[in-house]
C-alpha cells in the first residue's frame, strides 16, 4: 500500500513538474513574431526555475566538453563552450533586463537568490582544472591552426577568460577565490537596491502655490501629475530623478528648497541609516584589491585596464590630468561669472552648489536669449525618435518600422522592426522612454538577444531605455536639447548592436572593450545638433514650425556655455573612480576620508560635486564601469576625431557611412580596437577636436590613445 502510494505521489509529482515547465516560456521556443521575448506570458515565478533549469543544463553541457575523451581542439572545446548555456543566457537576458525596467519585491528577492548561484556556478567553469587543461591545449596551439581573425579572437578571449578568472590559482586560492565572488556579488546587489530606494524614498512635497516660484508652467504640471499618481491631488511632488530635480534647481528661486532637494541628492546612501551604502562600497573596494591581489595584479585598475584600450591605471590618469586642468581654470571662470550674476540679483551670499544651475540657466538666458524652456516645444519625443531614424537611415540604409503586434513588458514601450537597405530584416528595437518606480533612473542599452551567425543567422533584439520628462496633461513629453543628446546617444549604442555582423556571440555588438564602447554612441550625438538635421526633426509641437535658425544659432553659440563645470565634475568622478580603484591595501578604506583626499588634491572647488558620490556612484558599484568611467571622456576622443571624418566628407557621405559601419559597428569584438580604429580613420586619433568641442584647447600636444 505505502509503495503503491509512493509511486502514485511520484507520477503526480512528475506530471506537475512536467506541467510547470511546459507553462514556463523559457522551457519552449518563443511563438512570437522574430521569436521575441513573450511578455505577455513571462511571470515573475517563472524566472526561478528557469535559471535553476539552466544552469543544470549548462553544468551538463560543461560535464560533457570537460570529459570528451577525443583531443581538444577548436571544434570540440572552444566552440562547444561558445554555444553551452543557451537556456541560461535566454532567461538572464529577460530577467536581468527586468531588474533595470520592472523592479518589484519579488525580482529583488530572486536576485538574492540567484545572485550567489550565478557566482557559484561562474567559478565553477572558470576554475574546472580539466576543463581548463583542455583550453590550454588548445590555446597553445593557436599558431598552427590556421584559424581565422575572429576564431582567433574567440580562441584568446576564451582562454584570457579562463586566467582572469582564476584557472592558474591552486587549490587554497582558489577557494578564497570563490568566497570573494560571491560575497561581491551580494554586495554589489545590496549596493544597487540601497541607490534604487533612497532614489524612491525622498518627496518634496509643495502645498503652496509661491513655493512655486520661477518654475515653467510645464514643470509645475509635471510635479502635480507626479503628486496626483501618489495620491497628494491639488499639491505638488519633486523627486530625485533628473527629470523632476534638474528644472527645480534650474528654475526655482526658492533658495532653501533648492539646498533641500540637492543635499537629498547629494547624500543618496550617507544618511546612516538602513540604505547607507558607506560600508557597503568600503568592503566591495577592500574585496577586488584581494581578488586582484590574488590574480597577480597590484590593483583592482590593473585587472580591468589589461583588457581595455588604455591598459595601465597611469595612461588613464595621463589623459584625466589633462584635461583637468583647463577644465578647472574654465569652472572657476564659469564661478566667477554666476557669482556676479548672484550679486547682481541682490543677493549677498557666496555661490553654493545648489545655486550653479540656477544661476548658470540665468546667464545662459541673458548672454544667449535661450533656456530649455524655449527649446521644448521643437522637441516632441516622437520628432526626435523619428530624426534619429532618418539619420540611420541616410547613413546605412536602414529602416524602422513600429510594430503594435509585439509583445511588450509594459504599456508605454514601443518596438520597431529594423530592416536593412535590401529589405532584409536586421533585429528588433525596442524604446522605454520615461521614468517609474521600478525602474533605475538614468538610460542605457540592453540587449535581449544577440547578433551571431554561428550556424543560423540570430537577429539582435535590443532595448533603449531612459527617463524622460513624461507628458503631462494636454501636452506631449517635450524633451530638453540634453535629453535629445542622450536619444542619440542610447540610439548609437542600439545601432552597435543592430549593426553587429559576427559569427560568434560573445563577440558580437557591444561586446568589446570598455573604453571602445562608448564610440559609437557619442558619434551619434554629433549628428543631433547639426542644424541639418535639426531642421528635419525639430518642429513646434503646436504649429509645426521648423525651429528657426536664429535659435539653432543660439544653440550653437551656447554650446561651449557651462563647459568648465561639465567637464569638472565628469573628470572628478572618474578620478574618484581610479581612485578607488587603484587602491593596493585590502584594509577598508573609509569613504568620506578618500573622497576628501580626492577633492584636495585635484583643488575640486565646493561650488562642483563629483557628478556620482561614491555612496551612489551605480557605474562602479554596482555596474561595469569599475575602473572605467574614464571612458566616455576616451571614448569622446575618438568619436571628436571620427566625426572630423564626416565633416570634411559630408555629413552623409556613403562611403564614410560604410567605412564606419564595416570597421566598427559591425565587428564588434573581433579586433582590437584601435586596428578597428585605425581601418575607419587611416590614423592615430587626435585629442584637439575634443579640446575644441569643449573649448578647453591650451596647446597642440597630441595625445595618442595607444
């Protein structure tokens, strides 16, 4: 009887599981047009055991490349690693995508838990011995193989990935190893939810209308659509996110709540309580000197830098000095200015950070007769979506198409399918454009699928996501010239990943260096403030006037306005950022003390904040740009120098088009950077046109980014 019932709760127990993973969307192929992530059917308790499905099925497929008795070579070892773990990456894609854009109690709880399972199972492939020893045959082969470029590339990457993960430590070390990531892994995770929901947490709430005073019509609608969502009808609500904080402190002549709103700001993760972050980054930082330490490097700078364009903590710093000196000789001119304008107003007090802006708009309305308020109306969201498209269009041919048949993870998000100039279908974008509570501020690119042609053709899926003046009322989003910037920006990234035309997809798209990525997206920002073509795209909102030229003059006069202070407090952060991170002592370092050192010795005047604080600095704590917020800036060096290219072809010039297309937003991680580089522009990249751009030119002395 017992055994009858036994076997009757088996089958049960069988027949439910079976059940559960026929529910489960990841455990079938998509039945969705371009086979899309399904959405609509993607439930939050379906992502446990789907990544638990997939990492056994990863550990099977590891099992049997580890074990297969025939001698290793490219085909059975280091492609066969190339196309394990199909399952895992299909459900981390969605989900990871999920923890940006659908936050909840639940996902968060779910990323504690597979956090560590995630690190284990990482350390249990790089640090497989057996598994290893068959790379290494491979790898020390690699001359005689006659491979191609980009199964060379994978045959290095594969093997460097092995090493920098740990495969050469012996058994002690490769324990503390293993304790170290995980323990990162959970702290970077705890850093991110802190950020997230001191983000969330703070309210400035008005009730009176002067509180009101010098704020846009626009804003205020903003704020009372803001205050009407959490309840609070007839008042008005300011949060941290840029799109409700920045017009305050712009606009507002309520001195004592722009201090209010700007130290919330200011101290996102140092308000010692629950979501202080101070210890948190203190032990991340401690952590990656010890793994560094333990790789063989001197520091956690070291580690990273190896595998980007700069290669060495000290060209970083090369390059970060200077610029800061005549960017902080501009700033402190820039102080000087707003100071005077303060006085002039009839105020008496010495210029603090929460007036820069204030002030800084103040001038920038007097010398220019322009602000962003006058700027919004040329700018309707989908005008602006619809002028990045043309100019991908003019320069590779492609088209997007807005597709209402496919499935999306929440309502305001639109997808497009993109074609090639044949006709050919190319990937999928999709655009998320405003902001939410569970959703992490700023903007990015995303990928739920990648581009490869390692048997079948794959086509990418990509997502653009931002937080942007919603609409508020009768009025559409109207976007700020900087948000328009930031479109273009997240667009160029998009097209990295649309464009890319590899056969492998750990090479594909944005798959490359750190300080390489940012290329493609800042090139595209050129192209938004040319007045070409702002004339396609900027029309009044009302009466559909093209934006005259007296303003894309203003535009342009006004370009270099406010440079001192952008770049100093970019440059800050990304000395904080190496700072941090060339740390060589694994006791923990107290972060209000480093920060203190930093400010004093590069002279950080108090009227600029570094543009993240260390306590909510996302990019290095709890993102990939640890030991490499550096990289816009190089990056901005050699997208300046890439668009000379254009400019002295055309700004549409088809064969510079293709040229850039074939060099460097196809090939992905195929080659090194600067043979990309260097095969697009036929040169070393200069550093003057970027000095030019930001008007920070001294000298002549060429930089060349080696």
């Amino acid at each position: 009887m017992k055994l009858t019932l036994l076997l009757l709760f088996s089958s049960t127990l069988l027949i439910g599981s079976t059940m559960a993973q026929e529910k489960n969307p990841f455990f079938s192929e998509y039945d969705t047009p371009f086979k899309v992530p399904p959405f609509n059917k993607i439930k939050e308790e379906h992502y446990l055991p789907a990544f638990k499905e997939g990492i056994k099925q990863h550990e099977k497929e590891i099992e049997a490349i580890t074990n297969n008795t025939a001698e290793p070579n490219f085909e059975n070892t280091i492609l066969a690693l190339e196309r394990s773990g199909s399952l895992l990456t299909k459900v981390g894609n969605v989900y990871f995508n999920a923890m940006n854009t659908q936050i909840s109690d639940n996902i968060l709880e779910i990323s504690r838990e597979i956090t560590p399972l995630m690190a284990k199972h990482s350390d249990d492939i790089n640090l497989n011995e057996k598994l290893f020893q068959r790379v290494k045959a491979v790898y020390s082969k690699k001359d005689n193989l006659n491979l191609n470029t980009e199964q060379n590339k994978l045959l290095e990457k594969t093997y460097k990935d092995f090493v920098r993960g740990g495969a050469n430590l012996d058994a002690m070390k490769k324990e503390e190893f293993r304790k170290i990531n995980t323990e990162l892994s959970m702290l970077e995770l705890k850093f991110g939810e802190n950020v997230l929901k001191e983000n969330n947490s703070f309210e400035l709430v008005l009730d009176k209308k002067e509180d009101l005073a010098g704020l846009p019509e626009s804003v205020i609608a903003s704020a009372a659509q803001a205050a009407k969502e959490r309840g609070k009808d007839g008042k008005w609500v300011f949060t941290l996110h840029v799109p409700s904080i920045m017009p305050f402190l712009q606009y507002s002549e309520r001195r004592d709540l722009r201090e209010k709103i700007y130290k919330a700001y200011i101290n996102k993760g140092d308000n010692n309580n629950e979501l202080d972050n101070k210890s948190v980054l203190s032990k991340i930082a401690s952590l990656r000197v010890k793994r560094a330490n333990l790789l063989g490097y001197k520091s956690h700078a070291d580690y990273v830098l190896e595998e980007n364009m700069a290669k060495t903590p000290k060209n970083v710093y090369k390059l970060l000095e200077q610029l800061w000196t005549p960017a902080l000789q501009r700033a402190k001119m820039e102080a000087s200015d707003l100071q005077k304008m303060a006085e002039k107003d009839g105020q008496n007090f010495k210029l603090a950070a929460w007036d820069w802006w204030y002030y800084a708009e103040k001038l920038r309305k007097e010398k220019y007769a322009l602000d962003d308020e006058t700027l919004r109306p040329y700018f309707k969201l989908e005008n602006v979506r619809q002028g990045a498209f043309d100019v991908a269009h003019k320069l590779y041919g492609i088209t997007f198409t807005e597709r209402k048949d496919l499935p999306v993870y929440n309502k305001d998000v639109k997808a497009f399918e993109v074609k090639d100039a044949d006709g050919s279908h190319l990937g999928i974008l999709y655009v998320d454009y405003f902001p939410r509570a569970d959703k992490r501020s700023g903007a990015w690119m995303n990928s739920y699928r990648d581009e490869s042609k390692d048997g079948e053709k794959i086509t990418p899926i990509v997502v653009n996501a931002f937080n942007f003046t919603a609409p508020a009322g009768d009025k559409p989003a109207l976007l700020t010239f900087e948000e328009v910037s930031t479109m273009f920006h997240e667009f160029g990234h998009g097209l990295h990943g649309l464009l890319a035309n590899t056969t492998y997809r750990s090479l594909s798209g944005t798959a490359v260096a750190r300080d390489f990525v940012e290329l493609p997206s800042q090139i595209m920002e050129n192209w938004a403030g040319e007045p070409e073509v702002l004339k396609s795209f900027a029309k009044h909102y009302q009466s559909g006037e093209t934006i005259p030229d007296e303003l894309i003059e203003k535009i342009k006069n006004a370009s270099l306005f406010n440079q001192g202070f952008a770049t100093v407090e970019y440059l800050a952060a990304s000395i904080l950022d190496m700072d941090w991170h060339t740390l060589t002592d694994t006791v923990q370092v107290d972060a209000k003390t480093l920060e203190e050192k930093t400010v004093n010795r590069i002279g950080l005047i108090p009227e600029i904040a570094f543009r993240y604080r260390s306590t909510y600095f996302s990019h290095i704590f709890d993102g990939g740009y640890s030991s490499g917020y550096y990289s816009y800036i190089w990056a901005e060096v050699l997208d300046s120098d890439a668009f000379e290219a254009f400019k002295e072809k055309g700004l549409f010039d088809p064969a510079t088009a293709k040229a850039f297309r074939d060099n460097v937003l196809s090939l992905g991680g195929t080659e090194e950077p600067m043979v990309l580089y260097k095969r697009f522009r036929g040169a070393d990249p200069s550093i003057e046109p970027l000095l030019k751009r930001r008007g920070l030119i001294t000298d002549k002395t060429k930089v060349g980014l080696k």
